[in-house]
C-alpha cells in the first residue's frame, strides 16, 4: 500500500465554502492543441468546487482509502520541523501545487528514501530539484495543458490592467475619490503596441492569440520556432533570442519555464535593453527576474510597470520588496488555481495516480522525469544543471 503526501495551500480565512458564485462551468471536451482533458477513471468531487486547498484534498481521499492507501494532507510545508518534513521519510508519492510548492530539494529527496512519484497539480515542476530527482530515479509528473489556458488570460488581464493604470483608478473610486487626470495620467492603449512573448508554448502561444484582435504588434521567441503557418495566422515575428526581441517590444510576457538558462535572465542588464517604458509581465516563475533589478527598473522609471503572480518564496514574506515597489499589479500565485482549472488539475493528478497504482504507463505529455531521464513534456520544456553546464 503506498503513502501519499498531499500539500495544498490553506482554506479559506472564513472556512471552507458552502456554497459559489456558480452553479456549473462551462463543458470544455478538449484544449487548443486537440489534447483530451484529463480521463480518469471516476472522480469524488463536483467540478467548481474549491479542491485546491487542504479541505478539498484534491478529492483523492475516498479514491485513495477505499483501496487501502494513506492519503495525508497539509499545508505545512516549510521548516525543518513542517508537517511535510515529519511525513515525508516514508511517503511513496509528493503531490504539491505551483501555488504553494512543496520544494523537494536535493537534500529532501535524498531523506526520503521511499519516494517514488512527485506530482504537480499543476503544471511547472522547477520546485522539485530534478537533477536529484533523475539520480534517485523518482518519477516527477503534471497535468499538461491543465491550466495553460487560465494562466493566458491572466496575463492578458495584467496586460491591460497595467496599460490602462486600471489599478490605480480602482483604489481612486474606493477611497470615495474623483479625479480623472490622476488615474488617466499613466493610461494608455494597448492597440498599436508591440507585444513579445520570451517562449511561444502552450500559454505563450494562448496569450498572441487572444492579443491579436487587440491590434497589436505580436513578436515572439522560443527555441522551438512556431510553424510558418501559425506565424503568418497570427501576423507574427520571430526573434532567435530574447535579447534580440525586447528592444523593438512595449510589452513583454515571460511565459518560459524555470531552468538553469532562464533563471536570473531579467536582471539590470537585459532590462537596460528594453524601450523606455516598457511593461514586463511575469507568470512564469519569479526568480526568471532579479527581485531587486525590477525594483530599480520600477524607481528609474526604465520599465512603466510589473505584474505577475509569481514569487520566491512562496508564500512570500510580508516585506518582500515587489509588495510595496512602485506600478505593480502583483497577485498571489493565482492565474492557474481558478475553480475552472482545479478541476481539470484535481482529475489529472487522479488520472496519473490510477495509472501508477495499476503499473500502467502515464501519458507521455504528463512526464517530466521517467527512467533517470528528462521525458515527455520535461524534455521538451526543461533543462538539466548538467545540460546547462555542457551547453
């Protein structure tokens, strides 16, 4: 029988919901790329309903238990006395969420000698150290696709919101204010501006195609090229590297995974290359920018403005310096944990759980690390310490 450690962020400060806003969502029977949503063999839960978070357990209790297996849930994760820390030594799988990442680093996985599975709910692995993982031979997986759409429309949400200075104009109506030069002041349009995504994958590719009614510009650079088809759909232009696509953009979207080529890539100097002005939007993982280089980009007025809903640590602390820096539209890690893509995120990781409790083989787009190797998606997406060092 195996032993599953579920970390999942807190319920909500008034208890967990009774009752939402919503009776049902909306019938989605596959995404953009024609990849089927999640099917697993049954579900325990209704989908819409908060799972997310340590009451709604995924809903992978009664699934779990009715064969047998341990199920423990918590949202104690960090310090080396955590809930997670004490149960870890002999748990068989880790399922943990971007949004409130149970970092498995090099030296927890190596106390956790039983460790077999790492699952995201989700998608975006990087809390897990995966070169550790490929040595000690764990298998890490997502749900692909799961909620690439949801995080899309948060950064066109961010998009707008920054250009608009829609923000601002908010807080002006709820402290009883009145003042239309103030919140037009820094308000421009979005139409006729050059946006650029720094990769062109799932989500990035979502985010130029629901900016490209806006009018815009749309730029783009990844290392895999788009094929030319989508390019002169979507009126796009490729750029082979980041630093030769910021400086022709207004807006840029970071919408690239975690590794070692991408980690720290936003800082003083390729910021310094983008237009006077500009606006950075960062869903991806907060530590692709340098937290103090965006603060001075925000203080010199070389970038206009900074959203996203990725930080390190996460949660981050109460004097985390993008909490007070100046034009920010900063949320929590929220633009991927929307009760719509819950419930597509809680039936893949029931689908990955079936198909390991059954030996059975696990979708290959769900794989980041199988066998001691970067597989499916992760050999698409990420990069080794070690290939980073070769390269």
């Amino acid at each position: 029988m195996a032993k599953v450690l579920c970390v999942l962020y807190d319920d909500p400060i008034n208890g967990y919901p009774t009752s939402y806003a919503r009776d049902d969502l909306p019938r989605i029977d596959q995404y953009p790329s024609g990849q089927s949503l999640p099917t697993p063999h049954d579900v325990d839960f209704a989908p819409g309903h908060l799972l997310g978070s340590v009451s709604g357990e995924l809903g992978l209790r009664r699934f779990l238990e009715s064969q047998g297996h341990t199920l423990v849930v918590t949202s104690d994760k960090d310090g080396a006395d955590s809930e997670f820390d004490r149960e870890l030594p002999d748990a068989d799988v880790v399922i943990s969420q971007p949004f409130w990442p149970a970092y498995l680093t090099a030296e927890r996985i190596a106390k956790a000698s039983k460790l077999k599975l790492a699952i995201t709910a989700g998608i975006g692995s990087d809390h897990v150290d995966l070169d550790a993982a490929i040595e000690h031979n764990v298998t890490v997986a997502e749900v692909t696709y799961c909620n690439s759409i949801s995080v899309a429309e948060h950064v066109v949400m961010m998009i707008l919101s920054q250009v608009r200075n829609y923000l601002p104009s908010y807080q002006t109506v709820l402290d009883g204010g009145w003042n239309i030069a103030d919140c037009v002041s820094r308000s421009y349009d979005v139409e006729g501006m050059h946006v650029g995504t720094v990769a062109a994958g799932r989500i990035g590719l979502a985010v130029l195609r629901r900016l490209k009614p806006f009018d815009t510009h749309l730029h783009y650079t990844d290392r895999h090229r788009l094929p030319q088809a989508v390019e002169e759909e979507l009126g796009l232009t490729f750029h082979p590297t980041t630093a030769d696509m910021l400086p022709a953009c207004d807006v840029v979207t970071i919408n690239a995974p975690l590794h070692p080529e991408t980690k720290g890539m936003f800082g003083d100097e390729l910021i310094g290359t983008m237009k006077r002005g500009a606006y950075l939007i960062n869903t991806a993982r907060a530590k692709i920018c340098d937290r103090d280089a965006v603060v001075r980009a925000l203080e010199s007025g070389q970038l206009a403005g900074y959203a996203g809903d990725v930080w390190y640590p996460q949660p981050a602390p109460a004097d985390h310096p993008w909490r007070t820096m100046p034009h920010h539209g900063m949320t929590p890690h929220i633009s991927g944990s929307s009760l719509s893509a819950q419930s597509r995120y809680a039936a893949g990781t029931r689908e990955i759980l079936e198909s390991w409790l059954a030996g059975a083989p696990m979708r290959p787009e769900y794989l980041i690390v199988h066998e001691g190797k970067l597989a499916g998606a992760g050999a698409h997406s990420y990069s080794t310490a070690k290939d980073h060092k070769n390269g």
